[in-house]
C-alpha cells in the first residue's frame, strides 16, 4: 500500500506542475451535491479504483467544482494570494512527514518557523523575548490567546465577581463570540467612532460599565474584516497597561498592513500587546492554513497551554522549545514553513512592495468608484479592502449579479451588508489583481 508507480508519482508531479503555470488559474465555480454525485459517484471502494483513475476524477471533476482563491477576481470573503515558491515549498513539507509539535522531533523546522516569528517580532516591536507559533487560524489563534490571558489572570489575584469578560468592538471578529462562548465567558462589546474604531475612551467607559463582571483581556482589531479599519491601537493598549489588563490584537487579515510604508503608521501601539495575531493565509501570501500567534511572554502561554500526559514527560520537560506547548493543538504540521521559504527566497523588501501595491489599488479602485454617479462608496479604505454600493439597487439585484459575474467567469464577488444594508465589498490581497480587473468588474455593473 505504502507504493505507488513512478508513473502515478510524475503523474501527480504534472498535475502540480499545470497547476502552478496558470496565470491566472481558471476561477471555477461549486456544483450541487446531486450533481456531484452524478458526476463522480462512490469514490471509495475495497479494491480501490486506482490512483490513475483518482487523479483524473479530481482534475475532471472534482478541482472544477472549487473555486481557485488565487484567482485576480476573487475578491469576496479574504482570498489567498500564495508566492509560488510558498507553494511548491508546501509540496516539501507534505513530502517530508516532519512533526512539528516539538523541537525533539522537528528542531530545523521549528529553528525556521521561529524565525519568521522572530521576524514578525521586530516588524511590531514586541520585546526580542516574545515568541509563539503558527496555528491552523485566526480562530483558533484568538481562543488560544484568550486561554493564556484568563490564564494570566486567574494566577493574578482570580475572580472576583461571578463571570469573566473580554473587551472588544462591535466591528470585532465573530471568532471572537465563538471563543467567548467556548470558554463560556461574557464580550463587553465596546462603542466604535465615526471612523468604526475602537478608542481608549470607548475602552475606559466599557471597563466602567463593567463592575460586575471581571475583565480578563482587551481585544483590538487591526484590520476588521469588514472594512479593514485599524482600532486606535495606541490608546487602546494604554488602558489596558493602565488596567493591568491582558491587550490583544486581532491582526488575522490586517496586520499585514504594518510592511505597507503608507498604512506603517496605523499600527502605533501594536508593540504594547500581550499577544497578537497574523495570518499569513490572509495577506502574506501564503497556503492555507496558518495563523502567526504572537505572546509578549510566551511563558505564560506554555503554562496555560502545555499538555500533560505520562507519554509526553519527556517532551515537556526538555526545556527545549516545543510548539504545541503554546496553543490549544499537539500535533501539527510545520505550517510555517512555507513562508518561511518564501521570505527566505524573496526577502522581505518584495513582501512591503507587494503589501503597499494591495492598499494603492484599493485607493485607485476607491477613486473609480467615487468617479461614478451610480455608486456610492461607503467608506474611504484605510487598508486593502473597498466596500460600496450601487444606488437603488436591493439584495436581489445584488445577487443576480454576482451570479452572473461567477458564470461567465469573470470575478467572485459576493455581496456582503453593513448595518442591515446591503453592499459590495472588494477585498484585494493578491498582487496578481490590477486595476484592470477592477474596473471590468465595475464595468459590468450597467450605469441606469
Ligand atoms: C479571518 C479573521 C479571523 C479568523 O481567522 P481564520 O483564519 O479564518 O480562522 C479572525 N479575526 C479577523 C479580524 C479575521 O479577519
């Protein structure tokens, strides 16, 4: 079972290969799951059907019913935008069955992956003794951040009222309601200014409001999903130093941000935090799936986090760095590596110009759509992403295009809605989108 040919090895090698030469990749679109089963059937049998006949039935099939992410015109959600060499260095990684829970067993690869981190370290500021490791995600970076920092409070003077509370913006993450739930604490959910940031002051009145409930973490977001707006970070991280309270920052999609010379300065006060995150899924051109998790003092990440077990001890008391000792994971696959290559082959001065390349394009596609009298854009983009409206337009009509873009292939483009509103929104991460696209897509909307 462990052998396969080397024609099915070449064969697979080819498909990779293809894949990595489009430019651009076909968008495809998804298929109903009655039309799948039509199409590809049972896929499993005893016998197997061979892995000739497999790697057909995906390139025929199945790899046309998912949308490429990496395409110029998704733009919907946060696409993915991988370095080439991210991703034949993913090809590496899965060839090479390394463990990088540990540094006993992955030490060269742990050794790397630390040093984006360390690299991620001096982009923010933090102190040189901060360290951390890359989980599946956001949402599992932020719960795990969360975990540590109720840590930290539990073993600093505990509870005193009856529930914990993490502070954070209504314009925050809902991964954040979903570890708020799980750790069955309570969000104070915090007012946002003209601008849908976080303040200092709307933290300091949240906090006063708050008596009765004990405030383990303050959460800000740098770059909301939404509209990429950056919390006032500066403020934010003062009164939660004032409070001795635990300051996280949310940077899954926008803390990329930071590389981008014009958009560097919204970042001030990213230094003051306990923890953050990053995902290098998201705007640092990397593969699925990896979050950057960052503690200030990654000590009190691996007491709150490590797992104990009669089979683990002699792991866990090496001293030596282990990354599972840091989040809620064990095993793991070394899924730093990638941008590890990738910053290591291109340098980082590429990854500042392709970040700053993102957030120009968002302003240009701003300016076209301010230029036309039939839209009407929402807010200025402080990042990379572009959210507006086409006047009298209501969700069905929204909806009709959107499926019309997708079936001819041009973009992907799902309406999104702001406060009851719906809306368009263009979220640019990829350095393969020009301002070309832009304005095909925006061409397509009929000027009535
Ligand atoms: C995407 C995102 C998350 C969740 O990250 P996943 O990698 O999708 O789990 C959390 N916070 C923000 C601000 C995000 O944009």
């Amino acid at each position: 079972m462990h052998e396969v040919t080397g024609d099915l090895r070449e064969a697979v090698f080819e498909y990779a290969r293809t894949r990595l030469s489009y430019s651009p990749p076909p968008l495809d679109s998804p298929k109903a799951e009655a039309e799948l089963q039509t199409l590809a059937g049972q896929t499993i049998s005893e016998s197997g059907m061979g892995g000739s006949a497999a790697l057909t039935l995906f390139g025929e099939v199945l790899a046309p019913s998912t949308i490429s992410t990496d395409h110029p015109g998704y733009l919907s959600f946060i696409p993915s935008a991988p370095t080439e060499a991210s991703k034949l260095f993913d090809l590496i990684v899965s060839a090479s069955a390394i463990y990088g829970g540990s540094w006993m067993e992955g030490a060269g690869a742990v050794y790397a992956e630390n040093q984006v981190i360390e690299w991620l370290v001096r982009e923010t500021g933090l102190p040189k003794s901060a360290g951390g490791v890359f989980v599946q995600g956001g949402t599992i970076g932020n719960l795990s951040a969360l975990v540590a920092a109720r840590f930290y409070a539990e073993k600093n003077g505990g509870r005193k009222s009856s529930r914990w509370a993490f502070i954070c913006s209504s314009e925050a993450h809902s991964s954040l309601k979903n570890a708020a739930r799980v750790m069955d604490v309570d969000i104070i959910a915090a007012k946002v200014n003209a601008e849908g940031q976080l303040t200092g002051e709307a933290v300091e009145q949240a906090l006063s409001n708050s008596k009765d409930v004990d405030v383990f973490a303050i959460v800000a977001t740098s770059g909301t999903t939404n509209f990429g707006i950056v919390d006032r970070l500066d403020e934010v991280g003062q009164v939660a130093k004032q409070n001795q309270i635990w300051f996280h920052v949310d940077g899954a999609y926008g803390l990329a941000g930071i590389l981008a010379p014009s958009t560097r300065k919204l970042f001030a006060g990213v230094e003051l935090a306990d923890s953050f995150i990053v995902d290098p899924h998201k705007w640092l051109f990397a593969p699925f799936d990896a979050c950057a998790l960052v503690y200030r003092n990654p000590e009190i990440a691996r007491l709150a986090h490590t797992q104990h077990g009669e089979y683990l001890e002699t792991l866990t008391e090496s001293g030596e760095w282990n990354p599972s000792d840091y989040a809620i994971n064990l095993t793991r696959r070394p899924r730093g590596l990638p941008l590890w290559f990738s910053l290591a082959t291109h340098g980082v001065a590429a990854y500042r110009e392709a970040v700053e390349t993102n957030c120009q394009l968002a302003r240009e596609a701003a300016e076209l759509i301010r230029q036309r009298d039939d839209l009407e854009l929402v807010r200025e983009p402080m990042l990379s992403v572009v959210v507006f409206k086409k006047k009298n337009w209501k969700q069905a009509d929204y909806d009709r295009w959107s499926a019309k873009l997708l079936e001819d292939q041009i973009a992907f483009v799902v309406p999104s809605s702001h406060a009851g509103e719906p809306n368009l929104r263009f979220a640019i991460v990829n350095p393969t989108t020009t301002i070309e696209t832009i304005r095909e897509i925006l061409d397509r909307i009929d000027r009535d």
